[in-house]
C-alpha cells in the first residue's frame, strides 16, 4: 500500500511526511520513482528498501533506519538518477525555381546550400514542376545555425541565371518535452520564402546574308 508520495526540490533532495509509530517493532517500506512517462526521461528504476527499527527505550520509542539498494547492500540515502536526452528533430529545405521563355526541364539548374562558413551542406536540382528540394539537416542540439541558399550558375549563354542568396537562420530549442524544435525564418525573422527565376533568352536567328536578326 502506497503510505506517502514526495516530489523532489530543486537541488534533488526528496522529503517524505513523517511516519508515526506506536509500537516498538521492525517495519519494512520500499521506495521507488514513479514513472510518470515525460518525453526524453529514462527512469531510474531501483526499489530501495528501507527497514525501520522501533524500539523501547523505557519510556520513549526510538527509531533507526535503515537503506538497502535494490541488490541488498546497505546505502546511506536512497539515491535515483535520470537522464534526459530529447529527440533530435529535423529541417527541409525547399524552394521554388521558374523559367521565363520556354519549358522548364528537370534537373535543368543546381542550387546549393552552404553553412556559416561557406562551407556546401548539400546540393539539388529542380524538378520539372519548378520543385527544389534538399535532403534534410538533422540538429541533436539547440543553438542558432545559419545558411545560404543560392543557385550555381550555369554556362549556358542563353540563360539570365538569378544571383539572389537568401539567408536561412534556423532556432532549435529544447521545449524540455522529449523533443528539440526547429524553427526557420529569414535573416530579419520572417518567414521564409525562396524563388529563384531565370530567364531563358531565344538566340538570334542567322540570315540568309550570314548576319543576325530578329
């Protein structure tokens, strides 16, 4: 029968209420951590005994107690430790890719994504409907990441390619709930939104006199 609950304080100690005893004799309690199933906790499951010795001492009860870890060896204070280690979470880069002129082909343009230092963290193509996806970035801890984002330009002399670099600035927090959470945003907080367009120029057609023109 469960005799007392007790949550811990800040600087871990745990306090049960007082226990009353009338009698001189042995009693025998156990303690142990309730699970109470919160995200990211693993659960220390040893069941402490605790052997409390009443005695008569002519006038008074007195009271010694006694620990035994969950093995049996003796143990001055029941001690429980846990871990906390939230999920890590995950971010995926899109964008949209348009092409003024004629058809947009797939796998037609390479975009980049590079961190803070410059350094490439992946690349990818368009697909046909103007789709551009990025394999996605895994964070395990919190902290401010920033990237860029921008098209590799091409050699095609036909081609206007956009120079546009967008700035992506990704916050991943722990909402101490099991889980880390990843938020994107420009580089001035807002939501973020990546449209690179080209422009495709129709070369000049040749003349029958060996020269250019419309």
């Amino acid at each position: 029968d469960v005799v007392g609950e007790a949550a811990n304080s800040a600087d871990g100690s745990v306090v049960f209420a007082d226990l009353t005893f009338a009698q001189a004799g042995q009693y025998t309690y156990t303690i142990s951590e309730k699970i109470n199933g919160v995200g990211g906790i693993t659960y220390d499951q040893t069941v402490y005994t605790v052997q409390i010795h009443v005695t008569d001492e002519g006038g008074y009860l007195a009271a010694d107690v006694q620990y035994y870890d969950g093995q049996g060896a003796g143990a001055e204070v029941p001690e429980f430790e846990n871990t906390y280690s939230p999920a890590s979470t995950a971010v995926s880069f899109g964008a949209s890719k348009t092409l003024t002129g004629r058809d947009l082909k797939d796998g037609e343009f390479t975009f980049v994504l590079k961190d803070a230092d410059g350094q490439t963290v992946a690349e990818a193509k368009n697909s046909a409907d103007g789709t551009v996806r990025f394999d996605e970035l895994t964070f395990d801890q919190t902290g401010t990441y920033t990237y860029t984002v921008s098209e590799v330009k091409g050699q095609d002399a036909n081609i206007t390619y956009d120079e546009t670099v967008y700035t992506a600035v990704i916050e991943v927090t722990d909402g101490l709930e099991g889980s880390l959470v990843a938020q994107m945003t420009d580089a001035d907080g807002n939501a973020l939104h990546m449209t690179f367009n080209n422009k495709y120029n129709e070369p000049a057609k040749e003349t029958p006199g060996g020269t250019s023109g419309d």
